[in-house]
C-alpha cells in the first residue's frame, strides 16, 4: 500500500489490543510507530491462553522503546520525543497517564498540533472511570445477549469490541490530522468500549423500538430470509447456505436439480418460503445432507449462491482467496516462527499493505532512537546500567 501515513510520528502507550490495533492501523499505512513498553517489556508479551498472540498479530511494523516512565530520565526522553510527535495513542486505566504526567494537557503544552487518542472503557459521563474490558461491555452492552442463546449470554469468538474501539479511534485520529491541516492544531480524541459495543447493537435496539415484544438472541431469530442456515452434508461436515433473492432461489433448486421445488408456487417467494418453513425447512436439510461437502459447495458456486464452509482459524493459513489475493504477509512469532497472518483489510489505489519489521523485540530501537535525540553512547550506557531503558 503507498505509505499515505509516512512522515507521521506516532508515540504509543498501549498494552492488550485496543489501544495496539489503533497503533497497528497507522504503522501499516506507513506511519513511524514508536511502543513505549516497560523495561521487562509490555505484560502482552507473557500473556498465554487466548493472549498468546495479541503482542504479535498487533505489533508489527513498529518500533520498540523499552524505558522507565517513572523515571526523570523516563519521562525526559518522552518528552523530547513529543516535541516531533504527531499522535500518542493510549489505552491504560482511567487516570493512568494522567498520574505519569502523560496525559493530554502536558503533551499539548509541548506540541499544541498533537493529537491525543485516548481509549478508554467509557466516553465521558457516569461510568468513565470504571476499568472495562472486551468482554465485560459485551456483557453490558447487549451483545452478549444477542449472541447467545436464551438465559445463556455468550461473548463474540474475537475482541470485537476492542478491534472496533481501536478502529473508531484510528478514525478519530485521521479526522484530527484532517482538521489539523486546516486549523494547524491539534485535538483530545476519545474512543470506548461501551459505547463502541452499544453502536454496533444499535441496529437491535432500532428493530426493538418497533416491536412489541423482547427480540429474541440471533440464534432464535426469524430471519429475513427464508434460507439462511447451516446445513450437515452426507460426509459429516457442515455448510452455510444464504439465499437471499428468489434469484438465488431459482439458481438454487437448477444447481440442486430440485424442478419439483422450482416450479412450486408455494415456494415461488422469499415470504411464501418463510410461511412453509415448518415442512419445508426439514424437507430442505434432508435434500441437502444427500450431498457431501464438497457437492455442495460445487453446486452453490456454479450457481453463484451465497455459501461458506464452517472454517477454524487454523484453515485460512491456506485458504486461496488469501493467499492469491495478497491478504497474508509472514510475521516472526515468539518462538521464532514465520507465520502468515492477515494485512491491513483495503486496497488502496489497487495496492495492499507490506511488512517493514516483524514484531519488535523488547527495547530493539531504543539505543537508535536515543541516538535521534542526540544522545551520546556514553549518556546511553549510563541509562542502561542504571536500568532506565533497556535494549535487545
């Protein structure tokens, strides 16, 4: 992807995922992302289970600054760095960065064209300085609810709420660099999890509005269409099928060989599907699990039907569409892997993001970028000795 980012310096304080995937979407549009990380490095490092790859898929492309924050030294350095910055990202506890002497109004009293991204549990109100996390707002937020079935809440399979939070802040900051452009100064950008959950279940909450009754989770919903479901198939395997058109309904039963059901008057719309759906929804799986997988995805494809194999993550390393269409680029993992994982998501004048750097090890750019500053090695061994910044 050209680099629309490059010649922007970025300062980031971040730890888990929204506050590095904001940081992430500017590196891989070629902005100078500098992590600031403790010394021993950021805890996301030494997450295991679910966290095991958040410090790895969010924090390539950037540079890595390991030094004490609450050192003199610490935060001289920083504020050296502020002086050329244009952005700091952060996503620490209400009152964090605050109580560092990071917060906004010291940045802006360095540089007034900063922008300041701060991301954070809530948006201003009763509840922003409560701490949050992903799962937490799911809960709150009523997505959760909408995502499992009744009586039994369930979380989103990825940090979606983070991952969106993260983005809505990416927006922010390029509307401030717009607007900077203009006015010549920069802007307090704030970006939240609740209010990120609460946006994407906004659609629910219009669809209750206009009903009088509680709408159910999606997995009991009524859905607007009349197929629109996972079916098993003949080799123990499962499919989605979406038809969405009475087109679709058509080139369905041709692809199938079903002319009994293609000339059904009963069947013949999306609605009267809908309205035959207690003896026609059990016929249908019945007809379809005569096929195997792979039957079935033929035939959907030749008929240019909505369709999707039911896929695990470990599946896409291969997947074609991927891999033939530029979307997976190797990224060096913890113990030394190259794995493939996914670009930033857009072409962008026909062309897609590139790695500059894998993930970087712990203070890997923190002697180079002392040396910017106009550090002597003899001032930068006397920061290592006393442990106030750490290099690998």
């Amino acid at each position: 992807m050209s680099n629309v980012l490059e010649g922007i310096k970025v300062l980031e304080f971040t730890h888990a995922v929204m506050g590095p995937c904001a940081g992430l979407m500017m590196a891989e549009n070629g902005a100078d992302v500098i992590l600031v990380e403790p010394t021993k490095g950021s805890p996301t490092r030494f997450l295991k289970g679910f966290g095991t790859g958040y410090f790895w898929f969010y924090n390539r492309n950037k540079k890595s600054l390991a030094l004490d924050l609450k050192s003199e030294e610490g935060l001289k350095i920083i504020y050296e760095l502020a002086k050329e910055a244009d952005v700091v990202v952060e996503n620490f506890g209400p009152g964090t960065m605050d109580r560092l002497n990071l917060g906004y109004e010291k940045f802006k009293s360095i540089n007034d064209k900063i922008i300041y991204c701060s991301l954070k549990g809530f948006l201003s109100g009763p509840y922003e300085k409560r701490h949050a996390m992903d799962e937490v707002v799911q809960m709150m937020g009523g997505l959760a609810y909408m995502t499992g079935r009744s009586g039994d809440p369930l979380r989103a399979g990825t940090s979606v709420i983070d991952i969106t939070g993260g983005m809505f802040g990416y927006i922010g900051i390029l509307q401030a660099l717009y607007e900077r452009e203009k006015t010549g100064k920069g802007k307090f950008v704030k970006s939240a999890l609740f209010e990120t959950c609460t946006f994407l279940v906004g659609q629910h909450m219009a669809y209750q509005s206009q009903v009088d009754y509680p709408i159910p989770p999606m997995p009991e919903r009524l859905s607007a269409w009349s197929i629109y479901k996972i079916f098993d198939t003949s080799d123990d395997d499962k499919v989605f099928i979406g038809i969405i058109s009475d087109k679709h309904w058509v080139r369905f039963c041709e692809a199938f060989g079903w002319d009994d059901w293609k000339e059904d008057k009963r069947l013949e719309t999306n609605n009267g599907r809908i309205d035959e759906r207690d003896w026609f929804l059990a016929e249908l799986d019945a007809r379809v699990k005569l096929n195997t997988k792979a039957e079935i995805i033929e035939k959907c494809e030749s008929g240019h039907i909505p369709f999707a194999p039911i896929s695990r993550p470990s599946d896409l390393y291969e997947d074609p569409q991927l891999n033939e269409g530029n979307s997976l680029y190797p990224v060096k993992m913890k113990n030394g892997e190259m794995v493939k994982l996914p670009k930033f998501p857009l072409e962008y004048g026909g062309e897609r993001s590139v790695k500059k750097n894998d993930p970087p090890e712990i203070g890997a750019d923190s002697i180079s970028i002392l040396k910017k500053l106009n550090y002597t090695q003899e001032q930068i061994d006397e920061l290592i000795k006393h442990k106030l910044i750490s290099n690998t």
